[in-house]
C-alpha cells in the first residue's frame, strides 16, 4: 500500500489531512440508485488533502473542477471555509470514483470521528448538491469503509422483478451523465427499473 505522502510546503502545519481511496466495481454498475445489488472493492490509490483556515474555499489541485465538491462538503458538515491543496493516484474518468474519493478524504479531514456510514451519506448528498445528478451511495461507502483488498456487498434495497415482466429500453437513453446531455443515464436506469416493477405483462415505457 502506498505510503501518506508529505503535506506540500505552504500546508506544513495544516489545520485538517484526509485521505481516502479510489473503488472498483464487481457487481451492480449503475444500480445503486435503483436499489440493486452492488459488490464494490477499495484500490491502493488515494487521494490525500490537506486544508488550512482561509477567508474563503479554495482548491489547489492538478484535477480541475473540484471546487464544488469541496464547498458542498464543507457545507453538508457545517466547516468554515478552508484552502485545500489536493495530491491524488485516483485518475478522473477513469471508473474507479475520483470524485467519491475526493469527497470522503474531505469529510475524513473536517470530521475525523465521523462514521464511516454517516460520511458516505453525507458525501452522496455533496455530490448530488454539486452536481445536479442523484447518484447512487455505492462510491462513498466503498471509499469510507473499504479495506483494499476487500470487497464490500451492499444491498442498497430489496428488489423484486415480476416474472413475467419484459420491455425494451432505447440504448440512446443510456447517455452521459455530466450534464451535456438532457436526459442522463440515472435517468434511463429509472424508467428500465419502472418497466419492470410497475408492470406484470408486456409493457411499454414512455420516458
């Protein structure tokens, strides 16, 4: 496992160090928001933080775009406002939760005696207040109680499909969900999830 690093120069003696680890996922992609299964497992890449007291958040970081990350955790867990120098393993899109690491290394860092549940909870609701999207809890409960190289099995909620149930989903619905596009996969997921639990014969699905 790799070793902390050392604070950068100007956070020698910071007020706050957090640091959490990047998942895989097994079994269950995309569906944690819908209540499924879901198997993920903690890597030995980190991201690391260190904070000091400012006027106000800022974020120095080689991964642009995490400033609103940090604001919404900060706020989710009541803090004043911090400068926050980021060193992270955990490339970004690269599928293995670069923003779910970010965020629990941060709620590390501002509460360190928090659960490990509370802050995976507290991470999903930052991220859905930064994004705009309602992710799933399967990234931040992977990067706040995972153990590389253990997996984590997680039943988000019970899930019963009718037997007799069958539909078709466009494939064009399954799109990206960064906001360039106006209907995002959770969204997709959702209407495949109604197909099969609203209805008990053939269906059709209007999304």
């Amino acid at each position: 496992m790799p070793a902390q690093r050392t604070p950068p120069r100007s956070f020698v003696g910071s007020d706050w160090h957090g640091r959490a680890p990047g998942r895989v996922n097994l079994i269950g992609e995309h569906v944690d928001y819908l209540g499924g299964l879901v198997l993920p497992a903690a890597v030995d890449r980190f991201t690391e933080v260190w904070a000091r007291p400012a006027p106000e958040w800022s974020i120095e970081s080689d991964v642009p775009g995490g400033l609103g990350y940090v604001k919404a955790i900060g706020e989710e867990l009541r803090a004043d406002p911090h400068a926050v120098q980021v060193t992270s393993q955990v490339p970004p899109n690269a599928g293995i939760s670069s923003s779910a690491a970010l965020l629990v290394a941060l709620a590390a860092a501002i509460r360190p005696d928090m659960d490990g549940k509370q802050a995976a909870l507290a991470c999903q609701r930052a991220e859905q207040k930064a994004t705009g999207v309602q992710v799933g809890v399967m990234d931040q409960f992977a990067a706040a109680l995972g153990r590389s190289p253990s997996s984590i099995q997680a039943s988000i909620v019970r899930w019963r499909r009718p037997p007799t149930t069958s539909g078709v989903v466009r494939p064009s619905l399954a799109t990206r969900n960064d906001g360039s596009t106006s209907i995002p996969r959770s969204s997709a997921c959702a209407c495949s999830r109604r197909l099969f639990t609203i209805a008990t014969s053939h269906v059709w699905v209007s999304c």
